[in-house]
C-alpha cells in the first residue's frame, strides 16, 4: 500500500514549527485537541495536500495525494511540484500562480498534471501561503482534486446545449419559451424575425388565436391566421406543451421546487392554406358550373316557353271565338279543326318542353357557415376582379349558422356579386369598390352587397325582381332572370332581398335570412 510521508523538517506537529502555531494556540486555549489530532486531520483528508518550501519543494504529502498521483510519499518528497506538471498548462497560468501566491495570496485555478503512470488529469488546485512569525512566507499549503470527470461531464453539457441551442435557433420554426405570466423567456430566430414582422410580440397573438385551448398548455396543430397584414393573412399551426425546471434557489435545494413554462412553437402553413383555398375555389368553380349549366338550360327552356305561350294563348282565344261564331259562318268548321289541332299541337310542344326541363338537385337544410359561402364566391371572382380594378371591401361580422340550402345560397349570392360587377364594369368610375357585409340582427343574419356601378332608376326598383326583366345591354348578356332566382332562392329560405339604395352611390342589396327557418318537413 502506498503510504503518505511526514514532513522532513517536522519534530512534531505542533511543538515549535511556525505552520503548528494556531494548533498550539488552540491546544492552550482548552487543552483538549491534541497536536496528533491536527496531523492526522491533514493525513485523512480526503483532498491531495502537499506542503512545500517557499521554492515549492516538496515537504509534505498526504493519502489522498498519493492515491491521486500515484507517486509514493518518498518519491516526491524534496522534489519540485513541477513534478506533476504535464507541461501542457500554458506558462502564463504557472506566472499567474507565482504572482499570487508570492503576494500573499490565495490562488486557485486549473493545472493539467500528469501521475506517475502518465497519465493525465485536471487538478484543481488552491495554494495558500504559509506566513512564519515575522509574517514572511516560510511555506505553501497545497490542495488539489482531480476534476476530469466532472469537468468532462460539464463540457458534455455545455456542447449539448450548444448544439441544441444552435438546432433550435436555427430551425425554420417559431420557437419560444414562455413563463406562467405567458412572459418571453427564451426564442429563436424565426419568432424574432416574426415578431419584428408584427411590430408586438407574437406569442400573445398566437395564444389569443388558440383560444381557450390554450388554458390547458397543452394543444396540437391548431390552425391561426395573423392578420398584421390584411392582404395576406399569415397562417400558423400551433402546438404547445408545459415543460419544467428544478428551481435553483439556494432556499429551494431540499424543496425539489420546479418552475414551470410552456413551449410555444408555430410552423408557416400559409402556403399550404393558400393551395388548399386554390383546390377548394377548383372544385366550387366545376360545382357551381354545373349548377349554372342547369340554370341556363332552365332560364332557356323558361323563356322559350315563356315566348311561345303569348302566341298560343291568342290562337286558343282564335279558336274559341271562332267556335262560338261557327254556327253564323258557313264553311267554319275545317278552319275551326285546323286551329284546334294547331293549338292541340302547339301545347303537346309546351307540355315536352315543360317535361324536358332539367331539375336543379334538391338540396337538404343543413346548418351553413354564411360568412364562409361569401368568402368562397369571392374567391371565385378573384380573377376577375383583379383584372377590373376592383377593390373588395369584406367585412364578416360575428354571425352563427344558419340552417340553408349551401349551393343555392352560394349561387345566389354568387348572382347578386357577378350583378355588382357587371355593374361597376359599365361604370367609369375610377375607384370601384365592392362592398360585401354580413351581421346579425335578432333572429336574422343580413348580407349587404354593395357596388359603385350606375345604380338602378327609381321606377325599376320593383321591376328588376321580375323574371326577363333586364338592363343590361348589349343584349344577350343577361336574359334578366338572374334577381328572379334570387328571389325565389331567397323565398324558399323564408328570407327577404330588398334593393336598399339604388341611386347615387351605386345599387345596394341586402338579403335577410332567417337564422333558424321552420322548414316544412316537405321542404327540407
Ligand atoms: P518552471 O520553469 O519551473 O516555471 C514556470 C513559471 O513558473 C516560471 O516562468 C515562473 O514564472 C514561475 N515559477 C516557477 N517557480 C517559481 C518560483 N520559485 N518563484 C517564482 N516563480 C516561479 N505545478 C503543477 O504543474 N502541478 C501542481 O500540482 C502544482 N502544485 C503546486 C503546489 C504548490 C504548493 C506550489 C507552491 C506550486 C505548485 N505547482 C504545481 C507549480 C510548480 O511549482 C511549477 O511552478 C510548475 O509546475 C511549472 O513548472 P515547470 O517546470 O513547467 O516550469
């Protein structure tokens, strides 16, 4: 077994040494500590101690010394301390070393050493002076420990949170870390970059947007817009989960208090909403083209009938006065066969046309999202309104559903908007704006649909609702039975469609709608 060596110039501890002064102070003091005590202390300790000379030769060493560098007591003993030294400690650290402890002074610091097998290890050394009677340096107390390990552990620490620091701080990611009070704790670039876009700090927007999931701390992928920029919402899918760390307050050491945070994080997803708007505006636009295909053919067959009627009506009036003047009026009756065959002919026409009328799909009341229909009709008139100039001024108001026919009222609306633009397109106002609003009002939600175009005259406000009635010119650009399928869509939802203003600053609709119709079982 290795054995720790007595200091060389040692009588006794504590008889008539200077470094045994306070030991003998203390001995006078109560009597009760003996000197042996004092040496055995320092021999058990467990740091390595070693005494030198004011050369830093070596006098003394303990157990622990011996047990950390491997050399035993007399193969140190009288030697310089350099002995440990691994040369690999920069120079300069040995000058601070001497500079200290040659002021009287404490120094403590870091020394790469080398035991006696070679190998390495990182001591952490404190010298301390020893002052003889006339307060001279007359030794140095040295104490180290190896400290490799525990410097190795905290270097795979720092080079962890390096790395994940650097992970998160680069991640195209909104990332941040938020105490209870909801405060910024820590973020990563992308939220920087985010919150210089806003002009505030994103979390709180964030959160707002979650609503009341967010109490929980606890939420996955819901789906927020920013609106810091009207024209283009920015979309976020938002997750959050309560994380925790130990509280390292001294006076929380036994409590294992914990302070708690939630971690925020936020992806862009407004390119994949705006691709799914795109699919989503596709399928409505081949929905409602069909739908207008039914429509046309409908408006044609309505109109052809509606032309044909007039004639056939006069030539039944032919032939029943004629029936009635038949007997006064010789040579009557083959005329009289001819027209009521005629007739009889022309209404067998009528009654096919009637009966090759396409049926529109019979749609069922379900509860319908209003602000969402009119948010998709404009974005099927996107397009064109871009290429017009016209500025689109929508402002949804906070309304519940209500339960409609979803494709009549999208068509509906969707007339009573392409009307609007139709209107503004004849008009040479510089600044065309359409105006779509929607509102609560008791038990109904009302939709105003408002244009700049030339307005409609006073005498036609009554008239525009009537079927072929129409303003537009050239014709052919309208067979005027668009309002007439408003009214009737507007109708059957029990609703009302009124032309609010028509004069001066455009043509005002405004379309009632009962929030809660009692449909007829027959009806729904
Ligand atoms: P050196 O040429 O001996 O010294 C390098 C520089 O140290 C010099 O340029 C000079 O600035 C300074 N220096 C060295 N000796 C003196 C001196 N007597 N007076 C003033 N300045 C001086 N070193 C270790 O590497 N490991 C240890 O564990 C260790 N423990 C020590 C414990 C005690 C109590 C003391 C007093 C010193 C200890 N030293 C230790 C320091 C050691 O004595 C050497 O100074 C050091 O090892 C550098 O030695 P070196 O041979 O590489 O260079």
């Amino acid at each position: 077994m290795k054995k720790s060596v007595q200091p060389k110039r040692a009588k006794a501890p504590g008889e008539g040494d200077a470094p045994f002064r306070g030991a003998r102070a203390m001995m006078g003091r109560g009597g009760e500590l003996p000197p042996e005590l004092f040496y055995e202390v320092v021999e058990q300790a467990p740091v390595a101690v070693s005494i030198t000379d004011e050369s830093a030769n070596i006098l003394y060493v303990n157990r622990t010394f011996v047990e950390v560098t491997g050399y035993d007591g007399e193969e140190v003993i009288g030697h310089n301390e350099s002995i440990l030294s691994d040369k690999s400690t920069p120079r300069e650290q040995y000058e601070a070393l001497w500079s200290t402890i040659q002021s009287n002074r404490v120094w403590t610091g870091q020394l790469i050493n080398r035991r006696k097998d070679g190998s390495r290890y990182l001591a952490n050394l404190t010298i301390t002076p020893v002052n003889d009677g006339a307060g001279n340096i007359s030794h140095f107390l040295g104490m180290h420990r190896d400290v490799t390990e525990v410097r190795t552990l905290e270097q795979q620490v720092r080079n962890q949170t390096a790395l994940i620091e650097s992970v998160v701080e680069s991640a195209p990611v909104v990332i941040v870390l938020l105490d209870e009070a909801h405060r910024v704790v820590k973020s990563n670039r992308a939220y920087q970059q985010l919150r210089d876009a806003c002009g505030q700090e994103p979390a709180g927007l964030l959160l707002e947007g979650v609503g009341r999931r967010a109490r929980h701390g606890l939420f996955n992928d819901v789906e927020v817009a920013l609106r810091f920029d009207p024209a283009r919402p920015v979309w976020y899918s938002c997750s959050a989960v309560p994380v925790s760390e130990a509280d390292v307050a001294v006076e929380r050491y036994f409590e294992h208090g914990e302070r708690r945070y939630l971690l925020l994080t936020a992806h862009d997803i407004t390119g994949l909403k705006e691709r799914e708007v795109e699919l989503r505006t596709a399928a409505l636009r081949a929905l409602t083209a069909e739908q207008e295909l039914v429509h046309s053919l409908r408006e044609t067959l309505n109109g052809a009938i509606f032309q044909v009627e007039g004639p056939f009506n006069l030539l039944a009036a032919a032939v029943g006065m004629l029936a009635r003047r038949g007997e006064s009026w010789p040579g009557a009756e083959p005329l009289l066969e001819v027209l009521r065959e005629a007739d009889e002919a022309g209404r067998q026409a009528l009654r096919l046309l009637r009966d090759s009328m396409p049926i529109p799909p019979r749609e069922a009341f379900v509860p319908v999202n209003l602000n969402q229909v009119l948010r998709d009709v404009l974005s099927l008139f996107t397009g064109r309104m871009l290429g017009e100039g016209v500025v689109v001024e929508w402002e949804p108001g906070e309304i519940p559903h209500c339960r409609a026919r979803e494709g009549s009222l999208r068509g509906m609306f969707k007339q009573l908007i392409e009307n609007a633009l139709d209107a503004m397109g004849d008009s040479p106002a510089e600044r065309r704006v359409l105006r779509v609003a929607s509102r609560a009002d008791g038990d109904e939600l009302v939709v105003d649909v408002c244009d700049q175009g030339p307005g409609v005259p006073e005498e036609q406000r009554l008239k525009i609702f009537e079927p072929f009635f129409s303003t537009k010119v050239p014709y052919g650009r309208g067979t005027g039975m668009g309002l007439a399928m408003v009214q009737e869509v507007v109708n059957e939802h029990h609703g009302t469609v009124e032309l609010v203003s028509g004069t001066a600053v455009g043509a005002q609709f405004r379309v009632r709608l009962p929030v809660d119709a009692h449909i007829g079982e027959e009806e729904a």
